[in-house]
C-alpha cells in the first residue's frame, strides 16, 4: 500500500512529500530494534524511488537530525532527509556512538516540538523548539535543489 500511495502523488500539486513512522529508520541508539532493518530493506527503496523529501520518525524519545539526505546509511544527494522527534515528554532514550556520523545533532536532554514551515515549492524550514523556554535547539532549511553536506554537530544547517 506504500508503494501504491507514494507512487499516486502529483508532485505538481504535492511538492512537498513527507513520510511519517513511529519507529526510526535510522537513530542514534545503543540498541537497534529489529524494525530497523526491516525498515531499510522495505521502505527506504520506496523513499528513494519517490524521492520522499523528509521522513520524520518518533517512539526514540529524543531529538536528532542527520547533516544530509540519507540513502542506505550513508549520505546521498538522492536520499531523505531523516529526523528523530520523539521528545514530546516521557524519560529520554539513550543515544549511542555511531560509527558512521550522520548527524548533525543529537539531543536527549530537552523537550520539545518540531514545526515545519513551508515557504514554497523548493524550501521549507524545520525547528526543534524546547517547551519548557521556547528557545530553539535546532533550525535548518531543506532545500530541493542544490544539495550539499553540513559539518556534524551544527545547529543551524542549510540543504
């Protein structure tokens, strides 16, 4: 059924594709759940094909955002944006040590929300804003055209 749903959008009328789960497909974590590769070996070839703009993912209760597109856990022009927003209040989730550095933040301490506005066609802007002060822990545009690669661990990140 995600095939067949992701394969009837008119991009024309739907520039902006954004695909929702509860578990991520990619997290930093010191436990990778089984899903996880289920995840990569079923639908990340969907996102890919269809050229899924943003996957945003919960149930890891913590806030994180790869630096780049993802494809295949490495960074690609290609791939989807990949964010981690499970910080809406429950004990926070430990986060890892990767060995291959995707991300640009990684926040297990705050509690907060994560606002996406869509300026137009080719940008949109995400904020990870923290509740408890309103002060923004993360903010980045996602741009369609012109991909590039952010340095790890920057706050403030233009695609």
């Amino acid at each position: 059924w995600i095939n067949k749903e992701l394969a009837n959008i008119n991009r024309t009328e739907t520039p902006w594709v954004l695909f929702l789960g509860h578990r991520p497909m990619y997290v930093s974590d010191k436990f990778e759940a089984p899903v996880t590769a289920l995840l990569k070996e079923h639908v990340e070839p969907l996102l890919f094909k269809y050229s899924v703009d943003v996957a945003m993912w919960g149930h890891h209760h913590s806030y994180q955002r790869a630096r780049c597109r993802v494809y295949q856990g490495k960074c690609n022009k290609e791939g989807t944006h990949q964010i981690v927003t499970g910080a809406g209040g429950f004990e926070h989730s430990p986060i890892g040590n990767d060995t291959e550095e995707i991300w640009a933040i990684k926040d297990n301490t705050s509690w907060g929300v994560s606002l996406l506005d869509f300026k137009n066609e080719t940008h949109v802007n995400i904020t990870f804003i923290e509740h408890k002060n309103d002060k923004i822990i993360d903010q980045f545009w996602v741009q369609k055209q012109a991909q590039t690669v952010d340095p790890p661990h920057q706050t403030v990140a233009y695609y």
